[in-house]
C-alpha cells in the first residue's frame, strides 16, 4: 500500500499553539500574495516558445543540481541518471530518484518536491520505489496536457513578474520574442557580466572579441570596454532589467585610478592575467559597475564566495554546475571598502549582498547594511535557502539591520515548477518568525502583519525598482 | 487614534506555556535585585553637575549612534539629526525618528526605547509620526522637573554601582566633585589607556607628553612610560577603579624581553610606527597591563575586533563614533597565546574578554575560559547585546565554560535612561535560559534559583571586585 | 538534608506537550538497541585483566579532563586532584569535585555523571559538599564487586563493540588477550598512525625506529615506510579494526608525486623538519592513508583542528591531555582538494570528517560531504558533544547533507562508565530534532522513526563497516 501525501496546512509553523496560531493568522495575510521572482535561473526559451515540458526525469531531476548532488554524494554514477549529456533513460533515472528518496528527508528539495508532486500535479501518495512509474507516467503524461505548457504554469502560479539572468552576450532574443507575442506575462532579463568581467571564465578573450561585436565597442581600450558595457546594460533594460548580478570567487572590490585600471585590463585582457590580476580586475569592476549603477539605475546584486567546480575529475567528466560548487569563508568588511569609499554614502545606489558563510551574518553584514546607505542584504541564498537556514539569516541579522534593509525572497532557481514551494517556504518561515516575536511579547501583531506583507511583496518591489 | 503603548510582564519569556511559568518564576528572584553597572560610558559630569537634560532629541536621539546609524542607513542624513557639531531643530529631528520608529522593529533599540518611554516617562501610546509632537513635549518638559535630574534617575532606577570610562590623560575632577559632594551615589572610574597605548590613536605623540606631565614621569623612555601607567593606575584606583579597559583591533598579545620591548617603544614613541610595529606595541602593552594588574588587582577587559570607523567620508564629516564601526573575525587562540604563556595560569589575575565575532564563543572563548584560570568571559556585547544575541552566547558558551567563567551583565551604554531597561533585558533572557533547561530537566529548578541570582548580581560584583 | 538525584524520564525532550508525546514515541524505538561505540579511548587493558577499578576519584575524576579543566579554570590546582602523576588523597581530591559541582550546571558533564551516579550506583542524592563522603564510600565500595569489573559493566552496558584506539608502535597485546580469553565481548582497536606519520609529535624518529623493528621493513626509506604502514594495517585488521584516526592540526591533503613525497620523507625523517615540511608531511601521509583505505577497506577518521597542549606551563608540568587543548578556525574547502583530487569520486572508500569548528558545518562540511562519494560526517565532537553542540550539528548538516551522509554517534571517550550515558543523550537530541520535524509537519511520524534507528544503530554499523 503506497503511504498518502499530503501537505499539511500548518506546515513549517512554530509547534507551540498559541504561536502556531499567530503564524497561521499572518500567514492568511500573504498565503495569496502574487510571487515576484526577481532574481533566478530559468530559461526564456520555455515562455518565448511555450513547448511542453518532455517527460519528469527532463523536467524535474536532470537540471536540478540539488537532487543529483545528493545521489552522486551516496554513490550514485550521474551516467545513469542522463546528466552532462549522458543519454539514460528517463524512466529508470526517475526510478533512482524514488528509491533514494529518503535520503532527502528534512532537505529543502524534499518539500519543494511534495509541493510540485501535490500541488502542480495532483498526486496523493508518497515518492518511493514502489510509486515510481505511477509518478513518472503521471507527470509525464500531464506534461502533454496545455495547463502544463510554461506560460499556463507561470499564470496558474500567480506570479506577477520573474527575472531571468543572462550573459552580456546573450541576445536576448527569446526576451524579445515574449515580448512581442501578445502573452501578458511579465519576464525579464538581468545583466549578470561575468563572462567579460572574470578574466578566468572559459573563453575570456572570445568572450571580449563578441562583446566588442555586439556593442560596435573597441574592448580592447579600457575605454571601449567600459562604453561596452554601458551600452549592453542599457540595450538589457530596454529589455526589462532592473538589476545586474556578480558571481565573483570573493567580495573584494577595488579603488584605482584609471590609469592604474587602464593598465591593469591591459594586463588582463588578452588571458594571461596572473591570478592577483584577475582578483584584482574583478574587485575593479564591482566599482565600476557600481558607478554604472549609480548613473542608469540598475540595482547590483552580488554573489561571492563559492568555490566553483571543486571537483576536477566531475568537471572534466560533466561541465559546470554539476553540485560541487562549495561555499567559502567570505569576507566583506575589509573587502568592500573599496567599493564604499567611493560610493558607500550614495542613498541612490542599491547593492544587495548575499552571502553563503553565515557567519558573516551577525558579524559583518548585519552591521554593514544597518548603517551604509547603499547596502541591503540579500535572503538566505542556495544551500541556506532552507527553513533553517531562513531562520538563521532573520535571527541574525534582524536585531543590527532590521527588516527594512533585507529585500524580501528570491527562488534564485532553475526547477521552474519549484517556484511557487519556494516562495511559500519563505512566506510560512517568515511567518513563523514573526509569530514568536509577538508571542514573546516582542513586537504587536498589527506590525507583525505590515511587516509580514512588506517581506511577502512590498520590500521587493521596492528593492529591485520593478 | 494613536496606538496603545503597554509593556507585557511576559514579554521575552518563552511562548511555551509551562516554560514561560518557569521563566516568571526565576524573575521574581531577580527583578527588584539592585543594578551594578561595572562598565559603560555614561559621562560623569552628569552626576557631578546634576543638571537638568536638554530635550528629547539632545537626551535620547543624538548620543545614541545605535539609533542614527540605522537611519542613516535608510537614507537619512545626519545633518537633519543633529548629529556631529552640525545644528538641527530638535523637534524635527526627533519627528525623523519618530516616522521611521517601524525600522527599528525586532530590534533591541526598540525595545529599550518602549522601556524608557513607558516607565521612565509614563508614555501609553506609540510613537509615530501622528504622535511624534507629544512625545517631544512631554519629554522634554518632564525632563525640567527634578525628579528627572541624573542623581534623581540614579536613584529612583535602582543602581547600586556606575562605573564610567575614562582615559588616562583625564583629571577626573568630576569623580572628585562627586565624591566631594556628599551624594551617596557610587560611581566611580575605570581606566582606559588606549590614548596613550595605541601608536594609531589621534594626537597618539602629544597624548604621551599630556602622560608625563600629568604622572611627573618621563614617557620618552620604556621604563617611564610604564611607571607612568603603574601611578595613572594608582589615581584612577583612588577613584574607585577596580578595572581597566582596553579596545583594540585584534586581541594580538606579546611577550617580548624588557630589551625587544624598550627597542619597540623606541621605535613608536614618536608617532612614526610602522603597521607592523603598532599592532605589536599593543600586543605588548596587554601583557604588561596584566602584569601591572596582577600586582595592584585592577580586572583587566579586552574588547578586540571592531574596525573603527569604517565610513572614510562619514569620518571626515562628522568624527569618531557615528555608527560606523564594523566587526571583524577575530582569532583569541593564537592571538592570546604569548600574554598566557606569561600570566595564564595565574588564579589571582582576571581578565575578561569580550568578542564581536560570535563564531569564536564555542570554537575558542568558552574551551579558553574553561581552562585558563585568569580568564573569564564578558557578556554579549555591542551588536550582540540583544535577546537573540544573549541566547546565543549563553547557547554556544555554557557547556563548555559553565556559568561560574561569566561575569554577568555589562550595559556599557552612554545611553543613560536605558540602563534599567538593558539590565532587565538581560535578566528576563537569563531567566528565559534557564527556564528552558528546567523544562528540559537538564537543571533543578533550586539551581536555576540561585542561578538566575548568581548572574544578575553576585557574579558581577565578585568579577569585577566590587 | 541532601537534595534528591532523580534522572526525569523526559529529560532533554523538547518542552511542548505534542512534541514531548512524539520524542517519547520515537525515544522507545531506540532506547533499548545495543551501544555500538566505533570511536573511543577506552584502555583494552581493563578487558583483558578484568581487575576491579581503584576508587571514585581514580575511576571518574583523574582520568576525565573534562572535569579537571573546568576545577583548574577556577583556582584548583591540578596536584591536589592527583592529576599528571602528582598524588593527592582520593577522598579529599572527590571532595574538590563534590564542593565544586555546581560550575558544571548545564554542561554535558554534570549530565553524564548524574546519569553514572543514578544508573550505574544507585544514588539517589546530588553530589555536593554535604554527600561527598557518603559519595566516595558507596562508589569505592561498589568497584570492589564483581558486577563492577570492566567485563561485567560492559555487558550490563549492553554494548555490542567497542573500538579503542592505537598507536602503530602498540603490539596490541590486550587486545590478543581478549580474543584468546573466551569472553565475548567484542572489542577491536583502531590504527591512530600520528606517531609516526605527524614528525612534531614527540620522539618521531625514535618511533619510526621502531616503526621498522615492529615491521620488519625498513623506514628509513618512502618505499619502506609505506610497506610498514600496510603491514601494521594488515595486522591492526586482525585485532577487528575496520578503521583508522588521524589527529592533525589542519586537515590540509597533498597530493605529491612519488619523487616529491620521496623527498619529502627525506627531509622530516631525522626529526629536524621545518614547519612547512612536517604540515606538507602530514598532508601527503593523509592521501597514503587514503589510498591505502581504498585497497584494506579501512574506514578513515580525520580529526582535524585542535591547538594541543596550549599551556606550555602545564605541560611542562602535567604532561599531554590535560584538558588544555583549544579548538582552532579549520578549512577544509582547500585544504581536503588535493586529496579529492585523487580519491574524491571513489564510492569505495570512506573518510569521515570531524569539526571543532561548527562554523564550518553548513559552509564547507554538509555541501561537501552532500557531494562527494567518499565523504560522510562524524557526530559533534569533543567540546560539541553536547545537547546543543548536537543540535547544532542537525540543525546546521541536515539540509545539505541530509542524515544519511552522517554516521551515528561516536562517543570518542576514556569515561568507560559514562559510555551509556552519552550514546543517551545523543538518542535523546536526535528523538527530540526528528520531533520537532514531525510536529511542524516536514516529516511523517514513520519516516522519523525509521530515522531515528538508524541514526541510534544502522548507520554506525554501515559507516564503520562493523
């Protein structure tokens, strides 16, 4: 007998009942509350184009790293579940996911996953070796289905506006298509430049050649690549962006002159640079880009500390992104002073860091983002976007920098169909949080709800300039 | 309709009803227990003048940068506040503050600001922006009764015991007025030698010449210098010392021969020191302070890792101590070894070390002061002094240091008013704490009696030899 | 009158009625499963010899420098213990203990000790100054009976294996003794190489001296120093190991080529290696043993990041291990890739990392061991051994890393009588996380329960290959 699957309504809220009770009445408050997405990783094509998703093991286990990472860690070979290219058929992959399903308890992937399986796709029993087929035929079969295609999903998830991320050397193209299809829904572009800002990026050199190409800039003067890059973030809010995105190995930034940067993009642009360089160039350009900001009004976002493709073999074996990206010591209070000497005091300037050590919470970020004008912190990102690691990043940073300098959620995801989880997950913690603050006597439960509405929608909205 | 203002009795307790029973239970023994204040920065003058306090904005907002530095961070500018020599009309300012009280939401502000409002002043509504007008009035005309003189408040908020900070180069003439006075109030001083022991230290070269000319001791040499310290401490101990204090920017100690160390001071004495060289005539200064404690039983406190005045433009606008000091990591293990290879294991020192960087409380402060018999922990301090911040000292210390290696609770605020409401917070967490662990059955409810006692009064007067 | 010792049913159960009710339900399903103790420092002697410990200060306060540490944090000196080989009347060394018990409230200790009061003696009052006679008779009385003998406790312990752990130079001699004296009690050894492998470690080349002797091999040379060390493996396998621990300061890896380790070896042999060459030592000698584990199938232990012997007074007085070893700030992102360049991906082999660094858990422990097939995470340890250290654990690996890249409860300990006590609590934590989960409805009450057995019992056994 297959166990039941059902998503309780009370899910995720403290266990106390007078605060349980506090949590489900603000709850109620943004349980309905349309999703802004304004920072994640899903791909344009599906709404420009509208084609149905293929079958579960394409749509939900191949391109979502937090599934296959956790597999591969327990001795799963990626081959057998069609990741990097290797063909495998979908339904056996699937039925590696069901039968290793518990290696998922208490992991966030495992309640995003119930969500879909309960909420997108209408299926009442538990993921496991035995409902395998009955899962993989049933969402496969589903996805044929219209209310399935990408645009249906986007309306019936009731999101309001999602961002993409693209390359500077992207074209936009699908950007274009949506918007010039008639479809109502709201998807936008971010400038995310690292493939010609990191003079470590596979093919940096190729990467300046094409951008040069793309803007009819000279990026090979330090003045034609910067004119470069004011061009491309102004031809990517024509195309909706209200933000950029950095993903850079740590958060330093730098303070030259211009003849010193002049000197230094000569040093680097040719794909030579030593690695102090390329450090250096990417510190640089977080400054420039700032300045940048400060004239167009494109909100920066900025990613540090992730050590990227740890692991050798895996990235020769299966490319990039393949759930061995691994999170650093990440310093900022040294790091971004740079960037602050120049800009910290602008109140016109949006930066919103993120952070994948915790314990810069409470010692460095908080206390950064509750006194620079310039400064908000971005939510628990990637491995700690989690109920607990939700909680950590409220607990820890709210006493120094208070609600009012965070920016609400990002899903910052890939796994189109997790989004609505995602948002919900978020909106219940933070509830939950909220609740215990009023039933310790912390904060009235009028404020509680304004604030609960203001972390749900308005605080993004805000932050992001949408 | 203004919204009611009213302080809950439960308010910090734990939601869970028979916890919270506990909780109220340990809070009886303690609530009504006298206030020690072993280390703050209240201004002496207060209590030696007894003047009557400006107004609102001169009494509550400008001195308290916890307060400007949040909403400096939100975009406003300190100009308006008043802040930093520049001219602002009170009312106004304190209108600022009051339209933007929701940033303050879960913080620790908030809640001793709720605390002075309501039973320092009597206030039952809220402050906003509707009720900004009253609260000013009110204020600041209680402010000119008698009752709401310093000696009045000290009196009337239950302080046992003040201690002020006060450097070296002070001739701590108001300590002699207060003394002369014949009020029965006890505050006394505590000596804080960074002026003249850090080579960084403004005006560092001017301050030694001020140091000999106050001690009649020559402080061009090494061994003036410290002579000048043992008679400085002396003066400040006829002042009722017990203590001394020093801030710097790592806990970095040395244990360097008389010859190495005269060398050094040599090198540093006339401003000039290298980074290098400054960073260690401060390690060096921390092991003789020890050493001058062992001998005249002054408590040493070492409060490290806070980069001071991280905002260069906010600095060179309006000075030091405008809520731009941000926490570092900071290492205790290495960093303390050469003071302890000298002193550690003597019984009859004391040092008390404090922390901004909580990740060091279970990896190194608690497993230091469960050792070392001269070192005992401070409390949480600074951005940590909060509730969440004093569960988790008392969360990631206890197991492994115990209760009996802290020193209870140090408000060191200049905020003069909060000082009741900072110790009850403290008292209310503690009791909280313990509540938890006798419903837990990890404690007898007799222990945490005596406990909660331990840690709201007798431990800081034996710690700090009062 | 004494005060009553009673050990509450519900102890270490989370508060709340409905989740106390499910922690209980889940408690029952494991309360009663054998002990498996895979780690630990218990001496083999006492299984061989069988002979009656001495007393109650010899059995439970000399050999713990848990106990002794917190007492000489607070004035004790350690010769009155009768600690480093100084001697001290047991009696009046107990009544130290009994005076001073209250500066262990809520420390994991005073929790283990009641537990081996209550449980293996008997008493049913507190330990305090008043009961310390009557202490120290009744448990000195007990040891001379024969259910006090090392063989009795272990089987009324219900302990099913217990590992100890051995240098290379150890001839194991108890450990033959055991197996050839009939009695079933399983206890196998655990090969510790730092002897010879770390060359800080005292008499190094003294050790790999007799490193040869033992072997018959020649470790004068790489060649013949790795042949010794796969011979001692082979032979600690027949002694039951199925693993090994390795001590170090860091856990950085190399990953040397043959002619550079060779060199390298060459260097440290004669005991006068440099700084950097005993640290790249240790870091090569950690991917040989890697190696060697894929072949012998040896579970590998790393146990990196504690600053041993940090009182240099003490040691020189006291000897090693005497409570003054202080946790450091550990890497393991870097310092672990040159070993996962080489043997990262073998699912094969199985290293388990441990912390003294919890900041490093959802950092760089969960995502890396949620990654790489050889990798898998040792229980909180050493100063984490604790309610909340174990907590902390769940609370900060599980959502990366899920519970089954974890390997049970170690109790890593040479309180023989106080094993039970610790697998306890641990069971206790684990039933009363896995509640929590259940109560805000992340997991069903089945799934916890199947969980929380194999968290008390399968995954232990799995992880160490018993």
């Amino acid at each position: 007998m297959p166990r039941p699957l059902n998503l309780h309504p009370d899910r995720l809220f403290p266990a106390e009942p007078a605060t349980r009770a506090i949590a489900r009445e603000l709850y109620r408050e943004v349980a309905d509350l349309p999703i802004i997405s304004p920072h994640g990783h899903t791909d344009p094509e599906w709404f420009a184009v509208n084609a149905a998703f293929g079958n579960a093991a394409e749509l939900l286990l191949v391109p979502d790293h937090y599934l296959f990472r956790m597999l591969y860690s327990r001795g799963v070979r990626l081959e057998d579940l069609g990741i990097g290219g290797y063909s495998a058929d979908p339904r056996a992959a699937w039925r590696i996911l069901a039968e290793n399903f518990h290696l998922f308890r208490a992991t966030p992937s495992r309640m995003w996953l119930d969500w879909v399986f309960a909420e997108a796709f209408g299926i009442d029993v538990r993921l496991d070796g035995e409902t395998a087929d009955f899962y993989f035929d049933t969402i496969t079969e589903a996805l044929q289905r219209a209310e399935f295609r990408p645009r249906a999903l986007f309306e019936r998830f009731g999101i309001e506006l999602l961002a993409t991320t693209e390359s500077p050397l992207d074209t936009l193209e699908h950007h274009q298509e949506i918007r010039e299809s008639g479809w109502t829904g709201r998807v936008i572009t971010a400038y995310r430049p690292d493939p010609v800002v990191d003079p470590d990026f596979e093919g940096f050199t190729g990467n300046l050649a094409r951008f040069s190409e793309l803007t009819g800039e000279d990026c090979s003067s330090w003045t034609g690549y910067l004119a470069a890059h004011r061009k491309r973030r102004a031809f990517f809010a024509t195309m909706g962006a209200t933000s950029t995105d950095h993903g850079h190995p740590s958060a330093a930034t730098a303070n030259l002159s211009f003849t010193e940067a002049e000197a230094l993009f000569d040093r680097v642009k040719n794909g030579d640079a030593s690695a102090a360089d390329a450090e250096l160039f990417r510190a640089q350009m977080l400054t420039e880009m700032a300045g940048m900001s400060l004239d167009d009004g494109l909100v920066m976002q900025i990613h540090p500390g992730s050590f990227r493709n740890h692991n050798r073999q895996l990235f020769d074996m299966f490319g990039r992104d393949k759930g061995a990206d691994i999170p650093t010591r990440t310093d900022y209070v040294t790091a971004l002073r740079p960037l602050l000497d120049r800009y910290g005091n602008e109140a016109n300037l949006s930066i919103i860091l993120f952070t994948l050590d915790e314990s810069s919470y409470a010692r460095e970020l908080a206390p950064l983002a509750g006194h620079y004008p310039c400064l908000k912190l971005g939510p628990a990102w990637w491995f700690h976007d989690s109920p607990e690691g939700m909680r950590r990043f409220r607990l820890m940073t709210t006493e120094t920098a208070g609600f009012y300098n965070t920016v609400g959620f990002n899903d910052d995801t890939r796994a189109f169909l997790s989004i609505p989880a995602r948002h919900d997950v978020a909106r219940r913690i933070d509830c939950g949080f909220l609740a215990q603050l009023v039933a310790e006597h912390r904060m009235e439960d009028w404020e509680a709800a304004e604030t609960a509405r203001d972390l749900a929608y308005n605080l993004v909205k805000r932050a992001y300039r949408l």
